[in-house]
C-alpha cells in the first residue's frame, strides 16, 4: 500500500516537471479575457431575462 502511494507521489511529480505555466503577462490576458466574457453574458442575460419577465406579464 504504501508502495503504490510513493509510487503515485512520484509519478505526480515526474508529470509536473512537464508543465508549462503561463507568463505573468498570460495571466493576465486570459484573466481580462474571463472577466469581459462574464460581463457581457451576464448583461445578455439580463437582458433575456427582462424581456421574458415583460412578455409573461404581457401574458398573463
């Protein structure tokens, strides 16, 4: 059992050693990128949700 843990253990480190992180500035542009695709869905969002409010009163 505690072979397989070490084993695990290792095997997780040897694949971390192939991972290429992203640059500070890479970061920060796939940060921007999320925040402004958040914002614009959920304005949209807003939007359809305002407009089906307003057809089910005009409904009902």
């Amino acid at each position: 059992m505690i072979e397989k843990v070490k084993n695990f253990f290792n095997g997780v480190q040897f694949e971390m050693k192939k991972v290429t992180w992203p640059s500070f500035e890479e970061l920060q542009g796939s940060t921007g990128v999320v925040i402004i695709f958040s914002i614009v869905l959920s304005i949209f969002l807003f939007i359809v949700d305002f407009i089906l409010s307003k057809a089910v009163q005009v409904i009902l």
